[in-house]
C-alpha cells in the first residue's frame, strides 16, 4: 500500500507542476523538467517520506526511463533521412563528433580529479545529442551514482541556460560573421507543441484514450524484449544491453507505419521523463549534491564550449551556413522542443522541420555514442 502511494505520488507530480506553470507568471519560463528535479530533492530530504522509500523509488525511476525509450523512438520517421543529406544532416553529424571528441578531451584533462569521470563523459555526450531522455537511460545502463548524476544535470542546466541565451540573443550576430550565410533549400515545416495541459488533456478525452493505451502497450511490449537481452550478459554489462536493446528494437518498430503513426507517444515520453526526474531527485543526497556540483561544474563547462568551437570550426571548414549551425546544435544540445524557439529568433521558420527532425535522430544515436564513449575511456 505504501508502495502504490508513493507511485501515485510521483505519476501526479509533473501533472501539478505543469499546473503550476501556465498559471504562474512568475515560473511560466521555468522548464517543468527543472521543477520535477527540484520538487524531488526538497521531497526526498524533507523527511516527509515513510522509510523503505528508496526501493520504491529506485524502481519508479528504471521503468519510467524503460519506458521513456520507446514511447519516444518509435515516431520517429527514418524514411526522412533522405532530407537530412545536406546541410542539416552534415551538421547534426559535426555535432556528434563534437562532443564526443569534447568529453574525450576533458576526461583527460579533469579526469582523474572527478568521482565516475569516464561514465560522466558518456552522459554528456548522451544529453548534447539528444537531451535528457539520453542522459537518463544512460545514467542506468552506465549505472553512474544519484548524486553525480543530478551534479551533471545541475551543471548543465546553468551552463546550456548561458548558451541558449547566447543563440536567442547575440548568438545569430557573432555566427552569422563566421560561418556563410543561409541559403534557402528547406521547405517549411511545423512547430513542435511542447508539453502543456492543452497537451495533457488532448490525450485524455475519450476518442485519444484508444491510441495512449496503444502507445503504452507498444512501448511495454518493446521493454520487456529489449529487457530480455540482459539475459546473455552478466553483471552490468546486462544493464548495458537491456537499455541498447530497448532502443534498437524501438527504432525497428518506428519502421511499421502503425506503430509510427499513433498520436502522442512523444508526448506520453516526455511526461513519463518527468516522473523519472522526480522520483530520481527524491533519491539524491543534498548535501552531497552541494560538495559534488563545483568539481562537474567545470567539466561540464569545458566540454560544452570546447564541442561548441569543435562544431563551429567544421561548419567553417566544409562551408555549413550559420542557421543550420545554429539549429542542429539547437536540436542536439537541447532537443527539438527547443527547435522553434531558436528558428523564430532567426526569422528562418523553414529549418524548424530539419531540426526537430535532426533533433529525433539525436535521440536514437546519443545512447549508442554515450555508451560506446564510457567503454573506451575506461580503457584508457
């Protein structure tokens, strides 16, 4: 009984901080996502919660973040990459290279001062690529502690806040001097909705309640295959395999046109997301989180603006235009519900359908690229 209570908490929250939101001036340009964390970590040390929590806890936030996998992935549409063989495309794949190059680097460089430094590399290059579902599932298939974790994700929101500001702001200014300028070749695309109770409604009237729960069972269904895989791996490495394994067979099933076409599982990924970031704030020490923050604050800093020069000196090179640039990096670094922002502070709505388009593609390669990064650097 506890058990379910304590679920139903968390499945509730993200819905209260959504609310909250869109009816609060003074927090309606807070991310929810950030809220969920911070909702978490004053409930987690508030005291307020019954003992034997954590375990309840813990499993809340590994089937959320199975979930989240799925519901996620199979939108995603990979008859459009024939679309994504120009500019976005090359741009999207300096990006990756970027970050991954960047996270080597500073894990030789602040390494060996830095608690789990190889498994941190791999979940920023996890969250450049295709955001925080990324960096969730890897902080599982990596198994990296609660409170390092949580130290990456505060760090990141501080530094990638200064960066998006620098692209709404003076960002066009500075890279449109450096990289050439925008030729015109997209056609016009859609904004992405982001979460909002509009959102949360349209998949509760009766008429969408069908394809949520069909969404749902899909996505179940792809766990517990994925899942099976961590039988033939022993110890971590089965973690590993299960959260991979999740994730191919999810792209795979994105390829059945039915499967692709259901209304709001994105949707449904994005609020399963934030029950993980709440449930997964409520298991972090605070006063760890404090002492763990400064020494990856300067990690993540680094990484970051050495991946930002590595991205902008290839699209100067092999002549990517300064909008594209400033969109992938947009759609890899933040994901796509951040695309349309970015695209209407450039006056340039026809890259929005590039980005958010590049923006998914982030998410199914971040986890293989996260993972593959963490492995060699151990062996370094």
């Amino acid at each position: 009984m506890v058990a379910f209570g304590i679920t139903a908490l968390y499945v509730f929250i993200p819905l209260g901080i959504v609310i909250f939101v869109e009816t609060s001036s003074i927090v309606r340009r807070v991310r929810p996502i950030i809220l969920c964390y911070i909702v978490g970590i004053l409930i987690g040390n508030s005291g307020l919660l019954p003992e034997g929590s954590f375990p309840v806890l813990d499993a809340i936030s590994t089937v959320t973040v199975a979930l989240s996998l799925p519901l996620m992935l199979i939108s995603l549409d990979l008859s459009r990459w024939r679309e994504l063989t120009g500019r976005a495309g090359l741009s999207m794949a300096f990006a990756f290279i970027a970050i991954m190059s960047s996270s080597a680097v500073c894990f030789l460089l602040f390494g060996s001062g830095i608690d789990e430094s190889a498994k941190i590399a791999g979940l920023l290059v996890g969250v450049y690529t295709g955001g925080t579902p990324n960096m969730a599932a890897l902080q599982r298939a990596l198994q990296v502690n609660t409170e390092s974790y949580l130290a990456v994700h505060t760090a990141d929101v501080l530094v990638g806040g200064v960066y998006l500001l620098f692209l709404l702001t003076l960002g066009r200014r500075i890279i449109r001097k450096i990289l050439p300028r925008y030729r015109d070749s997209y056609t016009e695309g859609r904004e992405i909705e982001p979460l909002s109770l509009k959102a949360l409604r349209t998949m509760i009237t009766d008429r969408a309640g069908g394809s949520v729960m069909a969404s749902l069972g899909v996505a179940l269904g792809i766990v517990v295959l994925g899942g099976a895989f961590s039988l033939f791996f022993p110890g971590e490495a089965s973690t590993v395999a299960a959260i991979l394994g999740i994730t191919s067979i999810a792209i795979g099933a994105s390829f059945i046109p039915r499967i692709r076409e259901l209304p709001h599982s994105f949707k449904i990924g994005e609020y399963v997301i934030l029950v993980f970031c709440a449930a997964v704030g409520s298991m972090a020490d605070f006063t760890k989180l404090l002492t763990t923050i400064p020494s990856v604050l300067g990690y993540v800093t680094a990484a970051l603006g050495i991946s930002i020069l590595i991205h902008l000196l290839l699209c100067r090179i092999f002549g990517v235009d300064a909008d594209t640039m400033m969109i992938t990096s947009t759609s890899a670094i933040y994901s796509p519900p951040f695309v349309s922002a970015v695209a209407i502070s450039l006056n340039n709505r026809n890259l929005i359908f590039p980005g958010i388009t590049t923006g998914i593609i982030g998410y199914a390669a971040g986890n293989y690229l996260g993972v593959l990064l963490a492995r060699l650097l151990t062996l370094v």
